[in-house]
C-alpha cells in the first residue's frame, strides 16, 4: 500500500526539507510505504502547525478499465479518525 498526507485542502507534505516540506501538487507529495509511517510523518508536521483537517489518503487504486479507478482517503482530526 501506498499513503500520502493532504495536510489542508490542495496542499501535500512533500519529500523536500521545510517546516514541513509542503507541495500542491499531488504527484509530488511525499509517499509512505504504510499508514503508521504517514501518520508519523503527519505528527511531525503538526510540532509545525496545527493542521486540523489533515488526510492520510491511501492511494491503492482497484482499476476496471483505462479511466476508472477508486480511491480509498480517511480524515484525521486531531484523535478522531473519519472512515
């Protein structure tokens, strides 16, 4: 599986050094190889900024066809996980 964090709405945590590295641009956001590693990731960038309506988004994708896919996201507020 592979995760990437939105950490607000069109903003992404990114591979580069920043406080922390961010992107809008979602094919260069920063992937994790598992969902603890992206949420470790999403802990660290919160000792920056609160980052209320961060995402952990789970980019696996089940493709039927060349144009169809379906994306799986969760949202994490503070303790609370949205399925």
């Amino acid at each position: 599986m592979t995760y990437i964090v939105e950490l607000e709405e069109g903003c992404w945590l990114a591979p580069w050094r920043g406080d922390p590295g961010r992107t809008t641009v979602e094919a260069r956001a920063k992937t994790f190889p598992t969902r603890r590693s992206a949420v470790g990731a999403l802990g660290q960038a919160r000792r920056h900024r609160e980052y209320r309506e961060a995402r952990i988004i789970n980019k696996n994708s089940i493709s039927w066809g060349p144009d169809s896919s379906l994306e799986f996201s969760e949202s994490i507020r503070g303790d609370c996980i949205d399925w």
